[in-house]
C-alpha cells in the first residue's frame, strides 16, 4: 500500500481535477500509450484513480499503476528504462534531481501546474520522445523542455553518453583551442571527421577555412600536387596557371588529413618537411610559400606498428602523434545505441517516423557494428524507407544486419583482421561480390574496401 502521508499536495481537488483534464487531450494520451509500448514506466500522479478511469486511460500491460506520492514513483525507478512522469505540482521535480538526465514540460493553466517529465536515470537520453512531445507542443504553451547540462548527450553533432565516448569529447574540447598536431584514432565510421570539424569550430581558427582530405583517395601519382599544389607546366596535363594545394587553402585554418597512413614514403618526407619548416613548395617550382595551418589526422591503422614496420616514418609519428585522441568503436559504447538509432530516426525520417519498437532496439543493441556509426545510419535509412507505418519495426531492418562471428577482444589485431576478413569474404558470397553493397554494409568507401580486398588476398 503506498504511503499517503507525503506529498500532501497530491490531495489538491484543483489540480487533480486540472491534471485529469490535460489526460483528455487525445495527443497526450497517444503519446503516453506509445510510451508504455515502448517499454517506459508512467508514473501518473494523482490521488483519485476515479479520474483516472473516467477519461479512458488504456496502457499495455507492464505500465506503472497511478501512483499517490512522489517518492513511492521515484523508488519504482529502474536504471536504463525510461520513465514518463505526470504531476500536477511542480516542486515534485526535486524528488527527481538525483538522476543525471532528464526533460520535462512545465505548462500553467486555470487549475494548476503541470509536470510532464521525461527521465532516463541511466544517462541515456532519446531524442524521439521530445519529437513526441512536439505533436501537443502547440497547443500546450508555453513549453519549456530541460537537458540537465551535467551530461549532454548531443553537442556539436557528436551524440553520446557512455564513458568512452564522454573521456573523448573531454579531451577534445580541453585541446580545440591550442595548436597543437592531433591525431585521432579509430576504425572506420567512428566519426574521426565530426570530431576533427568540431575540434576547428572551438578553436580560434574557427573563422578560417576547414579542409578534409582522405588520403588513401588520392592516386599515388598526384598525392604531392594535390596537398602541395604545382606550378604552370609542372607536368603534363597541368592547369595553365599552376594550382595551390590544400595546405595553401586551409592557410590560417585546419586541415584534416584523415586515412594519413596511406600516405607513400616520399609524401610522408616532403609532409615532414612542410611541418618542420611551415612553408610549402609547389611541384615544380622550387619557391617556398609561408602556410599557417593547424594539422588534424585520422587513421584507423596502428601507425605505430607500422613505425616498427618501417612504413611510416618515425620522425613523421611523432610530429603528428602531439595529442592522442582514441574513438571507441560502437560495440565498445553499446549505451549509445539508442541514442545514436533515435537521432538518425528523426533526422532521417522527420516527422513520419516516432519510435522503434523495443524488438528492433534489442536486436541493433545486439548488433556488433563492424561499420560503426556510419553503419547504424545506413540501418536506420533502410528501415525507414521500409517502414510501413510510423514506427521502426524488426521486420523493417535490413537482412544482413547480423553479420556471422563477434570481434575479438581489443589488442588481438592479428584475430580482428581474421574476423574482418571472414567478413568481407561472407559478404561477398552473399552480395556475389557487389562491391557498392558490400561497402555500404561495412559502412566504409568502394576504394578502402577494394583495398582490403588486395589486402586479405579475396
């Protein structure tokens, strides 16, 4: 029996009677059911579940029975469930203010505050329910909706809350407004290039140009007139006039060198070069053009390997490896999936799509993600053009979503490039060696997967 000697202000006829007129409200209530399918705990604060009963309030079975005080409702809390919290006292948000995150709808009226709050109490935050809260937005006014700033799951477009990911975007923002080399580590589609586009908007050079490009997409014959830049005739076919490489167009700015350890022997000497002496030769002309640009790179390769290898120069590691900054694979913040899956869902889909059912999060949560984020976002688009309604089902993602064996545990590179290549191999049995499909599933480019094609002999 729950206990009614707190929270007297539960017993106020007047905003009891107002709460059980918002319950009407045919979007709320929908809104509310979806919740409850979804798997969410609703915790409806009111003392008279007369009213409750007579304006119709249907839930699924597992919701919440209408509790009659704050702190029996707070302690029905379960770590990584979401909760759907309906007061009609707003000091009732104090009961909440242990729990890292949550969002909540403070709406005055002739009878009394409302509290619609949406808590996630295992740092876990979803997007899609605020985009549920749109639909009655307009008609509830004002509106007002809280992300407590201790744990922000979205910023500058890199979306997370697991450890991992929050010990990364730290480091990030601690070094962005140095000008220190930085180089960021992961594997493919873990999102090197968000994080270097962010690191250029809090630095000072915000304001100058940023420029990306991936190495190991550049022909080897062209790589040095490509970052370097030539002179008029510097070989044939050369534009009349020479043309300025990217260093001279991100002068002032950063530029991104991602997939740095395709890079030859010979460009890495003369990169070396340019980084020592903060000036640049075009090909073909032997004067030297001053460059102020701030160096970001990415790989997904053990360059330090590849140091012990002798093909990649030691002196080139060091210039470049100033500032670490490792991004976790997927499965390594398997927290952030939903977050991740919600986002693409409302960014992708717009208001057609509201939710993914608890089966299809269960099975992406499950999913081991060898393409990382890029691969979730492809899943997710799929699904969308899929779906028949406006919610995410199983059936709607695609086939091939679980892919045969898991990762090996970290540091086992020899394992992973095994697992890696079995992979790619089952994929192309499956897509008879469709290179534009298997890449899209992987989540990388045609060219770094005919790459690995050449190098797992395939």
């Amino acid at each position: 029996m729950p206990d009614t000697t707190t929270d007297h202000a539960f017993s106020s006829c007047k905003n009891a009677t107002a709460l059980s007129s918002l319950l009407t409200d045919s979007l709320l209530r929908e809104w509310l059911a979806q919740m409850s399918a979804m798997g969410a705990g609703i915790a409806i604060m009111c003392p008279d579940l007369h009213l409750l009963h007579t304006v119709g309030i249907d839930f699924q079975p597992g919701a919440w029975l209408p509790e009659t005080t704050a702190a029996t409702a707070a302690a029905r809390v379960v770590p990584g469930h979401p909760v759907a919290w309906l007061s009609p006292e707003e000091h009732h948000l104090a009961c909440l203010r242990d729990w890292a995150s949550y969002a909540w709808l403070h709406t005055p009226s002739q009878g009394g505050a409302y509290i619609l709050c949406i808590l996630l109490p295992a740092h876990l935050y979803s997007p899609v329910f605020l985009l549920m809260m749109h639909h009655f937005r307009r008609r509830l006014s004002p509106v007002r909706h809280t992300l407590s700033p201790d744990t922000p799951a979205i910023q500058d477009g890199l979306i997370g809350q697991s450890p991992a990911f929050l010990r990364a975007r730290d480091i990030m923002l601690r070094v962005a407004g140095g000008n220190s080399s930085i180089m960021l580590n992961g594997e493919s589609g873990t999102g090197k290039e968000l994080f270097a586009r962010a690191i250029h908007r809090h630095s000072p050079r915000a304001g100058h140009p940023f420029i990306a490009i991936n190495c190991s997409a550049i022909p080897a014959g062209l790589i040095s007139s490509e970052l370097f830049g030539y002179r008029d005739g510097a070989f044939t076919g050369a534009r009349r006039g020479g043309a300025s490489g990217v260093f001279e167009s991100a002068h002032g700015g950063t530029l991104l060198l991602d997939e740095v350890g395709e890079l030859p022997l010979d460009a890495q000497a003369i990169l070396l070069r340019v980084l020592e002496e903060r000036t640049v030769v075009r090909l073909g002309d032997t004067r030297g053009i001053p460059i102020d640009v701030r160096i970001i790179t990415a790989t997904n390769r053990d360059l330090a390997q590849m140091v012990r290898e002798h093909t990649f120069r030691q002196d080139l590691y060091y210039r470049l490896n100033v500032i670490p900054i490792t991004l976790p694979p997927l499965r390594q913040r398997p927290q952030d999936i939903p977050l991740l899956a919600h986002f693409f869902l409302t960014s992708l889909g717009g208001s057609r799509m509201t939710a993914i059912e608890a089966e299809a999060m269960a099975r992406l949560c499950a999913s081991q993600w060898p393409g990382n984020i890029r691969q979730l976002r492809n899943v997710i688009e799929w699904g969308i053009n899929f779906a028949d309604g406006n919610i995410l089902r199983c059936a709607d993602l695609p086939p091939d979503l679980d892919l045969p064996d898991t990762p090996p545990a970290d540091g086992q590179a020899d394992s992973y490039a095994a697992w890696e290549r079995r992979q790619i191999w089952a994929l192309m049995q499956r897509y008879r060696a469709n290179k534009t499909r298997i890449a899209q599933v992987l989540g990388i480019s045609r060219g770094t997967l005919y790459k690995k094609i050449r190098h797992y002999g395939l």
